[in-house]
C-alpha cells in the first residue's frame, strides 16, 4: 500500500484530503481494539465526494487511516487547540474519548516517530511537491483542505456541528477574497448551515501550508457527515441523493475560488512582466 495517492490537475487547486484512507498494517490492526476496529474517525467517502467536481483540479490522498498516524496534525505532536479536547499526532482515544488499542499497547515515542517517516512524511512532501508545481504554473496555489466528521461528537463540542465548517486560522491562511467567496456560498446554501472559525479553524495542514503573502493559500472545509451519509454509524454508508445535492454547491465553492485564482495568477504575471521591463530599460 502506498502511502498517498496524487491524482494531478493542471488548474490552481489543490484537494487535501488526509482522513478517508482506511488502510491499517496489520501489525497495528493486530493490537487495535473492538472500537478502533469500527474506524469510526474515518473522513468516510471525502474522496468520492469531491471527485469529478472540477476539471483541472489535483488531488492528494492519504490511504492509511488516521489511527495510524494523522496526517493533519503538528509532527512535533502539538496541539491545534491548547485546553480543548482532540486527538494527537498517533492517536490512542477515539473522538469520544475511548480508547482505541489493547491494554499496553499502544506506541511509543520511536514507534510514532517510525510511522511519522513512512507514513505522516510522504503525504506532506507530495503535498509539498504539487503546491509548488501549481504555483510554477499559475502563480499561486489554493489548497483547499477536505474533511468530514460525525455531526454530534460531545467529547469534542456541544450540540450539533454546523454543516459546512470553514477554517482558516481567523483569516491568516489565505487571501480575504477566498474566505469571502466560500462563506458567501456556504451561507446561501438552502437547507444548511454554516460557520467561518468556529470550533475547527483549520489543522495544522492548512496553517502550515497557508502563505498568502507568497502565494500559497489554503482554506479548511469541514463537513458535517449528515450532509452526505445515510447514516454516522456503522456501515458509514454514501447518501447518493444527500451527496448529489451537497456536491452541487461543493461545486460552487470550487468553480468560484477556481476563478478567483486564475484571474489573481494573471494579476501576479503582469506584475512580474512589468517588473521584467522595467529592470530591463
């Protein structure tokens, strides 16, 4: 099994998605409990979700699952967000909390540190890889970031999570234009609910990758999972009617912030030609 996935586009936007793989080593399969076994942390059918929806676009995706290691977390194992409940770098609970290993087994530091490098590594230097392709080309690159989780999860927030969750570390990752355009389309969706940096305002992905004064965008995109399963429990089934519906709008979000970067890439060339000229007379 290879780590990662690329599936490259020649437009200016790039898909994270690093939590639909399902792939555990059996090694580690082996000392999973009953509830890591259900994989119930899955980003279920992300992938599927966002395939086909724009032309030109790449994708980058993790296969192994995120018990193995998370592919969204700091390497250095820091937490996104100091005094709330998450899960870490190699996680040991589920999102409620319970523990996903047989008693004593769970990984040591050169465990993690071993999975780092097979696993959490090679996902981010393709990342890496097909950000700076993207922007040879167009001058800038959006990643744009593709997550989902169950819509009720108390362990990690009250009530009932908002449909279409936007982060982008209080509007440092990104150009205010991309934020503007993804909150304007979320929040005019019919029949869903939307917040800009509410509980989950980008992993450490999007804030790592998220340079907008050298060209280098990213916006996070969680999705509640009762916008495109049948059910958040077991089997974790794709709605094709929820998923129908919802990719529509998907759609809008990407065309716009497509647009958005052509004519912003264009704007970055002419300033280059004009700088060109100019050292040259």
């Amino acid at each position: 099994m290879q780590p990662v996935d690329v599936l490259q586009g020649d437009g200016p936007i790039i898909l994270g998605v690093p939590h639909s793989g399902t792939h555990v080593p059996e090694e580690i399969w082996d000392r999973l409990n009953s509830t890591g076994h259900k994989l119930a942390d899955t980003d279920w059918h992300v992938d599927r979700l966002y395939s086909g929806l724009l032309p030109g676009v790449t994708m980058v995706k993790a296969n192994f699952h995120r018990y193995v290691i998370d592919a969204n977390r700091d390497p250095e194992g820091i937490s996104l967000y100091p005094g709330q409940n998450t899960t870490t770098l190699c996680p040991t609970t589920d999102f409620d909390g319970r523990p996903i290993y047989l008693e004593g087994q769970e990984p040591g530091t050169e465990e993690i540190e071993s999975r780092r490098l097979a696993w959490h590594a090679p996902y981010h230097a393709a990342l890496q890889v097909e950000l700076e392709r993207v922007k040879v080309k167009h001058g800038i690159a959006i990643l744009y970031d593709c997550h989902s989780i169950r819509s009720k999860v108390p362990f990690l927030f009250e009530g009932k999570l908002p449909d279409f969750s936007t982060g982008t570390n209080n509007g440092s990752t990104c150009d205010p234009a991309i934020e503007d355009a993804v909150v304007r389309l979320t929040k005019s969706a019919p029949g869903y609910t939307s917040v800009l940096n509410g509980r989950f305002k980008g992993g450490w992905t999007t804030r790592h990758y998220g340079r907008p004064a050298e060209g280098f965008h990213a916006i996070q995109m969680e999705l509640a999972q009762c916008t495109h399963l049948s059910t958040e429990d077991t089997p974790f089934s794709y709605d094709e009617e929820k998923a129908s519906k919802l990719r529509s709008h998907l759609k809008e979000v990407l065309g716009a912030l497509e647009s958005w970067a052509l004519e912003a890439g264009r704007d970055v060339a002419d300033g280059a030609r004009t700088i060109n000229q100019i050292e040259h007379q």
